[in-house]
C-alpha cells in the first residue's frame, strides 16, 4: 500500500531530518508511528500524503511511483486516505457538519446522499448536538472529534492521525482508538502518530515505527 | 445501514427529516472560500468604475460613428455650385443660367439658388451685421439637392457649367466627406484603444485581487487539497466568487453609464431650443441613444463579469500549479 525506500528530506540546504527511510505499510495493518516531539512524525506523515517531496529515495503509494504522478493522480490517491491533522484544520466559516462533509462535497456527491451518514457520524464521536456550530467555538477536544469524523467519512482505505488523542480525555481517548481499531477490522491500513505510551499499550499487537535521531526502528 | 452504526452497534434514530427540512442548518452551497477573506467590496468598485468608464467610451464612440455617418449622408446628398464673380458679368444673369443648368442635370433632385441677401448674410457671423457689403465680391451659391435613385455626373456638370458661366465651380464635398470619415475613424480607434487600455487595467486589478484571496486562503486550499479536492474544484470555487463579484460591479457600473447617457439625452432634449442644444444638435445630432448603445453596455457589463470569472480562474490554476 505504502513503500518508502531509502527517503531522505532536507529543507533547502540544511541537514537531513529524514535518513533513509525504508518502509512499508501493509493492507489492513495497523501501526503505531512514535518518536520523541520532533523527531518527524509530522514529516514523514505529509510525505505519505505526498505535500512533501522527499530530497531523495522513491515512494510508492497503492503500487505506483508517487513522484512522477501528476495532480490529477495524485488527487486521485489523497481521496483513498483520510488524514487527523494535529492541528486539526477545520474550515473556520463551515459548521461542523459542513467541515465533516467536506470530503463528500469535494467529490461532487449530493448532500442528500451523505447528510444520513454524517449526521450518525458526528453523533458517534459525540458531535451530535455540535452539528451546526463554527470550529472557533468548539473546544479543543471537540475539534479533534470533528477531524477524526472527516477523515473517517469517505471510509480511507488508508488513515493518518496525527496525535488523534492529543485533545481529548482518556476517555474519550479510548473511544476513538477502539473506533480506529474496528475501522482497522473492517480493512482499513491504520497509522497513527503518537508520543502517548498509554495509547500504544492499550493496542500490544500493533507495529511500532519509531522515528529517532532522523531513522526509522521498525518493531513488529 | 452505514459503515459506522454496523461497526459499532449504535444505530440510533437520525431525526433526517427535522434537520433536512431546515433549511438554515444545512448549506450544501456553502461557499468554500470566505467571502470576507477577499477584497471584495474593493473590487466591486475598481469592476463599477472600469465598466462605467468602458461604457462611456464604447456608447460615446458608437455615437460618434452613429452621428458621422448622418454626417456623412447628408454632405453626400448635396452639392454646392458656387459663382464667383468675374469682370464685366453679370452675376445674377450667371446665377440664374448656372441654376437652370443645374435643373436639367440627372441625378438633381432640386435646386436651390442663394440671392444676393442670402449669401451676404452667410458672412454675417464673422464679418458682423453692420457692415455693408454690397462693394465686396461675394460669390453666389447655389445648392443641389441629389436624387439618391439616380447618379449624377459631376465632371459632366462641370464642363457644362465652365462653357457657360466662366467663373463657376462645383463642390460635391468628397473632401469633407474624406474627412469627416477619417475623423469618425480616429475616434473610434481611440475609443478602442481607451477601451482596451480600461479593460486591461480591470484585468490587473481582478488578478492582484485573485493573488491576495489566493494567498489570504492558502491554508483552505490546503485542506481541500488534503480532503481530495482536485484543482479544477478549487479553482471554480474561487470563480464563481469572483463572478458574483464582477457580475455586481459590472452591473453597477453599466448601470451608472446608462443613467448618465440617459441624463445627458434628456438634458439635450431640454436645451434642444437654446444656442447650445443646436450646437449639441450640429455635433450628434438629437443624441439619441439607441438600442445600439444600451445593449452594448448591458453587453460590456456581462463580458466583464465573465472575464472576472475566467481571469481569476486562469490565476488560482498558475498558482495551484505554482504550489505544487
């Protein structure tokens, strides 16, 4: 699904902050990315959903060469992965509701198509009664939610979550892991970035990818 | 049932008919890019002033062409016999025989001779009323009216006239007539120069504003990349806001231009009786603006809406591709 081989990144003329990263990701896994606060996990995140060029190596994603795709393919990919973003990215002048759409708005659907599933969405990661409010009055942790939602809307056949906990209670926290380990189950590859130990421990089985020093460990 | 109530065993009832029926809750047509974010009430006006300005000059120019050609008409459906006075004639006996052989001519519709009164009176505006000229040589004139059904030989009138009134000459005007259409076309090259130099600067004034938008969104150009919108999306995103905007200042700004021509045709009406509204009278006629005039500004308003859209289209692509 994913493959790096040998990446390397560097700002302009500046030290490596990626060495060669050598990877893949596998259908249906699910991975833990770790590493102190830093180290590039936010990084080689953005280079898996191709808004970084990597200064050297080769990346392939879903089987082709994604440095010589063009927009349109390359659009075409970001549509079968859904990203968290840390800092999470919402549409400030769109409800929640219209943030949570926006995938299924990009893609041309009809809101009547979509409005159900959204809306039982929203409620599930307790959103419910939040639908029709503007981001800047949502709390950090309902943002999150709301992020979480809109990556998870167009069912990815891939996910990204960039500290999808780093928002909200332990409770909640839990909520949303077991949401991402049953959308593991029903077959999608699951990659989250974390520097919380308690969240990887409450999922043993899952591949640690641990960033250090700008290498990749990999402990299956 | 979904993806998610199946996962997690929590269907719950959805209430859709509460919420869709609502509609201020969900806006499917929300637009994706702030309108706050863009200069928007600035634009409208630089697209208002733009318009109003390229309407003033293509509706001016289309008057000009309009009143040259009546112009050009009427100088081209008259002649002028002109008599001038020679040694030991009589100019009146000259006057009379160079009019009757005017009247046999085909191709004369009618003719008109000046009397004596009549031409000295001609010099009146720039020799005053006061003066008597009956000692100074004041050739006799003669108009001819032409029948536009049949083709007048001039050369053959001409001759005609040299054998029997020496001193006779004919006018046919071609040189007004020359000149009068080198005018009409130097006014509408200018005008289209201005026009083109107006539409131009309104081009400029939509790309800087698409630019600033551009980078004022940058990150929800961002994100709608991230969620998988492609650039065609994005960039018809920012178009149709820039449409609206062009549409309103375009249409303000013709607006503007027709109430001015509107004005300035019932002005001239009003003065219509007075020395200046016959001097107004003289250079465009009754100014009437036609349908001509009114339909290229509502047309004028319309492209520039439509370039605004296209314009700001062509920009946020060079700068989706400049991102990439």
């Amino acid at each position: 699904m994913v493959r790096f081989e040998n990446v390397g990144l560097r700002y302009g003329m500046g030290a490596e902050i990626l060495k060669d990263i050598s990877f893949s990701i596998e259908p249906q896994s699910f991975q833990f990315l770790t590493g102190p606060s830093g180290a590039g996990k936010t990084t080689l995140l953005r280079l898996i959903l191709l808004s970084l060029r990597p200064t050297r190596g080769l990346i392939t994603l879903f089987g082709r060469d994604a440095l010589s795709l063009d927009k349109g393919a390359i659009t075409d990919l970001r549509r079968r992965i859904g990203v968290v973003f840390q800092d999470f990215r919402l549409l400030d002048h769109l409800t929640t509701y219209e943030n949570v759409a926006l995938p299924l708005r990009v893609r041309g659907k009809d809101e009547a198509s979509y409005r159900g599933e959204v809306m039982e969405l929203l409620r599930w990661v307790g959103l419910g009664d939040r639908m029709h409010i503007l981001p800047p009055v949502l709390s950090g942790g309902e943002k999150q939610r709301a992020v979480i939602a809109r990556a998870l809307i167009v069912r990815p056949e891939l996910l990204l979550a960039d500290e999808p906990t780093g928002n909200v209670d332990p409770n909640l926290a839990r909520r949303l892991l077991r949401l991402f380990t049953e959308l593991h189950k029903s077959g999608t590859s699951v990659v989250i970035a974390t520097h919380d130990l308690g969240l990887m421990d409450q999922f043993d089985n899952a591949r640690r990818l641990v960033l250090g020093d700008g290498r990749l460990h990999i402990f299956d | 049932m979904s993806i998610f109530s199946g996962l997690l065993g929590r269907t719950r009832s959805l209430r859709l008919s509460r919420l869709g029926q609502d509609g201020t809750e969900i806006r499917p047509d929300k637009a994706l890019v702030p309108a706050a974010s863009i200069a928007g009430r600035a634009l409208v006006t630089v697209v208002a002033i733009m318009t109003f300005l390229a309407s003033l000059t293509a509706g001016g120019a289309i008057m000009i062409a309009d009143a040259s050609r009546g112009w050009q008409d009427q100088v081209a459906h008259e002649m002028t016999i002109q008599i001038r006075p020679t040694g030991g004639r009589d100019i009146e006996a000259d006057a009379d025989k160079a009019a009757q052989i005017a009247r046999k001519t085909s191709g004369v519709a009618a003719v008109r001779p000046y009397t004596k009164v009549q031409s000295e009176a001609l010099l009146e505006p720039w020799l005053g009323s006061n003066l008597d000229l009956s000692e100074l040589p004041v050739p006799r004139l003669i108009v001819v009216a032409l029948d536009p059904e049949t083709r007048l030989d001039a050369a053959a009138l001409q001759r005609r006239l040299a054998e029997a009134v020496p001193g006779a000459t004919v006018d046919d005007h071609r040189l007004w007539i020359e000149r009068l259409a080198i005018m009409a076309k130097t006014v509408v090259l200018a005008a289209a120069v201005i026009f083109a130099l107006v539409l131009t600067a309104m081009f400029l004034a939509v790309a800087f504003a698409t630019r600033g938008a551009m980078a004022g969104n940058r990150e929800i150009i961002e994100i709608l990349h991230f969620v998988g919108a492609a650039d065609d999306y994005i960039s018809r995103q920012f178009q149709r806001h820039f449409f609206r905007l062009g549409l309103r200042g375009g249409a303000l700004g013709g607006g503007a231009a027709i109430v001015a021509f509107f004005a300035a045709s019932t002005l001239s009406n009003w003065l219509r009786a007075t020395p200046s509204g016959d001097q107004v009278d003289v250079m465009f006629g009754d100014f009437a603006l036609g349908p001509n005039v009114y339909g290229a500004i509502i047309l004028i308003a319309a492209c520039i809406a439509l370039v605004t859209g296209f314009v700001s289209r062509v920009i946020v692509f060079r700068h989706l591709r400049d991102l990439t």
